[in-house]
C-alpha cells in the first residue's frame, strides 16, 4: 500500500446509503477511507476514487468492507476492470516513487 490523500465517493449496492471521504493507503487490492459515513463489515459498495489530476474518477465496480474503527473502514475491491486497474497501477507507482 502507498499512502495518499484523494477524495472518494461510495454506495452501498442494493441500498441506498452513500458517503463520501478521504481515501488513503491505496493498493491494487483495497484501500483505507476515512469518513463520518460508517458501513457495515461485509458491506458490498461500489467507490469512486478521484485523483488531484483526473477530471474522470476511477470506479471500482465492487469493494467489500472488511474492517472498520473510529472514523475509518477498509476496502478489498472484488471487481475492478482491467483498465481501472492499470490507472490504479500507474497511481501506485508514481506515489511511491
């Protein structure tokens, strides 16, 4: 995971319950986000994530909630298409660098 700060958007799929927040610890596989919108572990949400220098934000199909504490959750995406998945690839490794 690389440590970053973009805002993200988020809704629970099936329901309607959306948030918004700051998301960091980015990976390929999840990230860290930190809101005053808190969903369930287990939750099923599709996020938006919305880099400083993209208009367009990235959209994560499917992400699970698989932990949460005071004002943070963690996502594991499930279901990111291949070209999401290369911008978030090339995000990875330029906030690395």
């Amino acid at each position: 995971r690389v440590p970053v700060q973009m805002q993200s958007r988020f809704s629970a799929k099936g329901r309607v319950m959306t948030g918004e927040g700051e998301l960091r610890d980015l990976s390929l596989w999840g990230c860290r986000v930190t809101s005053p919108v808190a969903f369930p572990v287990g939750e099923h949400l599709e996020c938006c994530i919305f880099p400083q220098d993209a208009a367009n934000p990235f959209v994560i199909d499917g992400a699970t909630v698989r932990w949460i504490n005071a004002r943070e959750f963690g996502l594991s995406f499930t279901s990111v298409r291949p070209g999401v998945q290369r911008q978030i690839a090339q995000l990875c490794r330029t906030q690395a660098a």
